[in-house]
C-alpha cells in the first residue's frame, strides 16, 4: 500500500511540474468551471491552480487508498482504486491547462 501511495503522489507532482512549465503562458485567473453554453463560470488564480489543485488531490489520493480501499469491499476493481485520484488530477488539469491556453 505504500508503493501506491507514493506512486500516486508522485504522479499528482508530476502534474504540478507539468502544469509549472507553462506558468508563463497561463492567465492570471485560470477558468475552472464552464456553464452549458461553453461560457466561464468561475475562476481561480494562476497559484491555487497550479500548486493547490495537484496538492489537494495528492492528499485525497492519500485518504481514497488509506479509507476506503480498506473498508470497501471492491473484488477485482480493489487494485484500481488507488489510481482514482492521480488519473484525475491528470484528466482535470489536462482540462484545465488547455482550457485556459486556449481562452489567452
């Protein structure tokens, strides 16, 4: 279970690191939230995006393996549990990054 853990980490921070090599071409306020008409809906600074985000779920990462891998009974998809948080903090930041390069 450690391996996961840290395995899982290390792909949020990798995300933060990925997300570091465009900082320069990232808005001031990255958009985060669309409404059905493709509009912004909400916006978070540049910082809470890039650090906050991977850092907030590389900690429920952290509480999905710990919590419930060990109290949910899940079968066969038990294995894939600890890959939920770390595919989608690749998924949403992909979304985001791309999101707001294409808005600038």
């Amino acid at each position: 279970m450690k391996k996961q853990i840290a395995a899982g980490c290390l792909i949020c921070l990798a995300v933060m690191a990925g997300l570091l090599l465009f900082w320069n071409r990232l808005p001031a306020d990255i958009p985060v939230e669309y409404n059905a008409r493709g509009e912004v809906a909400a916006v978070l600074p540049k910082p809470a995006v890039v650090f906050g985000m991977p850092a907030m779920c590389a900690l429920l990462h952290v509480l999905v393996i710990s919590q419930l891998q060990n109290r949910l009974h899940l079968g066969g998809f038990r294995r894939y549990v600890c890959w939920i948080m770390p595919v989608l903090s690749l998924v949403f930041c992909a979304v985001i990054l791309i999101g707001s390069l294409q808005r600038k």
